[in-house]
C-alpha cells in the first residue's frame, strides 16, 4: 500500500467516522441542568410519587405488566431512558385502561399512559413524544417545584420544616394540597410545558426519533378536540406554538435519521385497539377509588361521626374527636382530624385541620387573625369572609370567623368555620371546621363539642 492511498484511505475513515454517528443515529444532543427552587428532596419526589402511584392503583384499571401492551410501553420507556444523563430517575411505566387520551407522570418516575393514548397515536415516534414529555415533567421536578409554591404560599415558613419533617403526603395533606390523579401534580403552567417540550424534544432526539412527532402529537390532539382530549390539556396547558417552539429548539441538532414506527409500535397498536378501555366516567363510577361515590373520591353522604370520643395529645394542644375519625399528620405539626370519606386525595370536605401560624410580634389578635384570614382567602380561590366575632375557648380569648368557599365535592359550596387562639410567642393556633354548607349544621354540634375540648398546651 503506498503511503498517498494510506493517507487517503485514512482521510476516508476520518470522515466517515464524522459523518457515520449521525446517519447511523449516534448524535446526542445534552440535556438543560435543572435548576429553580423546590423544597422537597429527590428522595422526597420518590416517596410521593410512590404513595401516588398505589393511590392511583387504586382509583384507577391498570392493564397488567404482562400485558403485551404494556410490555411494549415498557420497552419504549427503557429505550428513552437509555438516554437521560445518569443517575437519573426510576422511571416506570404503566397504561391505564381508559378511553381518554391522556398520560401523566408522578414526581420520581412513575409515568401513565392511557391506552386512548396508544390507541391514538399514529406511529412510534408520537408515542414516544408524549412519553418523552411527560419524562421530563419528572425531570424538570415540575410537580413538587408547583408543590414547593404552593405550599410557601399557604403555610408560615415556621411550621414548614417540622411539615416537611414527617410524612410528606401527610404534610402535602397537612397543608390541605391534593395529590393522585388530577391533583395539583398534575397541572403545569405553560412554561413548564414548553420546558417538558424543549426537554422532551432532546430526549426524544437522542434516542432516534424526530422531536416534530411530539408536536403532530399534540396538533392531532387539538384538533381532534372534544371531551377525550380535555383532560390532557387542562393538565397540560398548550404553551402555543408548540410546533415552531420545538423546530427552534432542534434547528442546530445535527441532522439525523430518525426513526418513525416499529413492527412492535404495530402490533401492540393492533393489540391495544382490541383491549376494553373506560370512559373518566365509568371509572369513577366502578369506584376503583374504593368509597368514591362524589367527585374526587370523597363521599357524598354525611359521614358518621361516632358520640364517643377520643383526645389527641398533640405537643401544642389537646383536642377531643369523634373516636371513628382519622388523625392525619404527627403530634409534632399541623394535623387533620376527619371522617372516614371526608378526605380524598388530600382534599379537605368534612373534618378539622388545626395549624399554626408564624409568630407576628407587636400584632394585636385582631391584626394576626385578619393576616391569616387573608393568607387563606388567597390560598383558597373563592373562599371570602362572612362574619367575625369573639370567643372564649378554655379561658383563652380568641377570634370566630365564619368563611365561604367551594367543596371539593363538585357543585357544593362550603362553610369553613376558622377559630384562632393566641398563644404566649404571638403566634397564632388555630382551627377549620370545614363542611358543606347544607350539612354544616348536622355537623355543627360534633365540631362544637371537639371546639370546647380544645386545651392549648
Ligand atoms: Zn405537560
């Protein structure tokens, strides 16, 4: 071999080493490092989204691992993390048996497809995109960052640490949040969605699929429209331009052959046409979600509230409750005290939660009432204050304030009876009766017997 050919042949194989991980779909492209606040831990993002996940096992049909289905899913999901930077989440996959086309991810991994979704899609790489988004909600940690504001907004920084210190479903409870299906995990603001697009794209190019899929995905969708595809845009708000987003974002990838179906992405297809799938409607109604006769789960007779009573030795206070109500939360933080079926996804429609607020120094209790009043009035859209009166409980003057809000059963409005007593540091115990307004008064006499019960430590 002569030396001119060598170094030909050499220059040849340079190039070719060049240009052969892109045809041959090599090309990676990095995905953004996460950044803003959350106040929650990536071990705290695992444990919720486990406690989700059995709770939406619960409320919801999901089709068997060894469905061929959702083997297929679960390949899928394994090829795209394949390509997330390591260490990365512990991703899951499951289908969901329901008509909609939907998909939705937990906090730490665990992501839902809805066999609508499959049955929707028209190739591989549509799939893919929607998975590869609702992968990236987990990456960009966008359910507990929503979480995070949420409950800064709702509780005083003081007792935020000793809530975040238990159980965190509890506290998320605590601090009166949903989770599970639905909940405020669940609803994105539209610069999260154009980060889960941005973010979604990448994976999705990395692992050999054209990242404008996605964005026909979500075109399809919207055209489509109705009453199948609303769910999914109320979780996830359309950013608008999805598509001339997306070719922004990808327009300096280097080009690449992409993939856009699969025999397997066929046949599963195929398969998934031939599998029952529910309406929203007939889930809730098969009540999967076990006592789910209202919306939300919660149920929509007056619970019992048993005469005999029980106390709580809480650290702050003792309280006497109905001994067939449940104590969510520690002796340590805020508590729930409720019926069975007056709490649902961590909404509040029967029962007690008592808190505290931070220490106000130089504030008169009329001053620090009307402070927390209005941190809960902005807190809770709807709720607004409609009397205001004085009380003695136990020798401890304090503040009656009766409030209006919306049930978390649909269509009810709510009374939420709020009583504040003040303790020596200046800060602020207090109590939320919380029923529907039609059956306030049935419960009135429990909650007053609990009230007189109420001892501040
Ligand atoms: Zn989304």
């Amino acid at each position: 071999m002569k030396d001119r050919t060598l170094k030909r042949y050499v220059a040849t194989l340079m190039l070719a080493l060049l240009v052969v991980p892109q045809l041959f779909g090599v090309a990676e492209v990095p995905l953004p490092a996460v950044t803003g606040w959350d106040m929650f831990s990536p071990e705290q993002d695992i444990q919720l989204g486990q406690q989700n996940a059995a709770e939406v096992r619960k409320q919801m049909p999901i089709l068997p691992d060894s469905n061929p289905v959702s083997q297929y899913v679960q390949q899928l999901g394994a090829k795209l993390v394949a390509t997330m930077p390591k260490p990365t989440w512990p991703y899951k996959f499951h289908v969901v048996q329901q008509k909609d086309i939907n998909a939705f991810a937990l906090p730490g991994g665990n992501v839902f497809v809805n066999l609508g979704t499959i049955q929707a899609a028209q190739n591989e790489a549509q799939l893919a995109g929607v998975m590869a988004h609702e992968m990236s909600h987990v990456y960009e940690r966008h359910s507990t960052k929503q979480a995070s504001k949420q409950m800064a907004a709702q509780i005083p920084l003081g007792v935020l640490g000793a809530l975040l210190g238990g159980g965190v479903a509890g506290s998320l409870a605590r601090a009166g949040l949903q989770f599970g299906a639905g909940s405020i995990f669940l609803k994105y603001s539209r610069d999260m969605e154009s980060q889960a697009d941005a973010v979604g794209a990448r994976i999705m190019y990395n692992a050999g699929y054209d990242p404008v899929q996605l964005a026909n995905f979500f075109q399809m969708l919207e055209k489509q429209g109705g009453a199948q595809t609303s769910q999914f845009f109320s979780d996830h708000p359309n950013p608008g331009n999805r598509e001339e987003a997306i070719k922004k974002e990808i327009a300096d990838f280097p080009p690449k052959n992409f993939i856009e179906n699969s025999p397997a992405f066929e046949k599963a297809h195929q398969e998934a046409m031939g599998i029952k799938a529910y309406s929203a409607q007939q889930i809730q109604q098969h009540a999967w979600g076990a006592q789910s006769t209202g919306d939300n789960g919660i149920s929509a007779a007056v619970p019992a509230a048993s005469s005999a009573f029980t106390t709580l030795n809480h650290s702050a206070f003792d309280i006497s409750y109905p001994e067939d109500w449940h104590v969510y939360g520690d002796t340590n933080s805020a508590v729930t005290i409720a019926p069975q079926g007056g709490v649902s996804q961590n909404a509040v429609a029967y029962g007690v939660i008592i808190n505290g607020s931070d220490s106000q120094n130089g504030n008169s209790l009329d001053q620090s009432t009307q402070q927390l009043v209005s941190s809960l009035e902005q807190s809770n859209p709807g709720l607004k204050q409609i009397s205001d009166s004085n009380i003695t409980v136990n020798g401890v003057k304090g503040k009656s304030i009766d409030l209006a809000g919306n049930s978390p059963i649909q269509g009810q409005r709510e009374r939420d009876w709020l009583v504040a007593l003040p303790r020596s540091d200046g800060s602020l115990l207090y109590a939320v009766f919380i029923a529907p307004d039609k059956d306030f008064p049935q419960l009135r006499p429990t909650y007053e017997r609990m009230l007189r019960s109420w001892k501040i430590k």
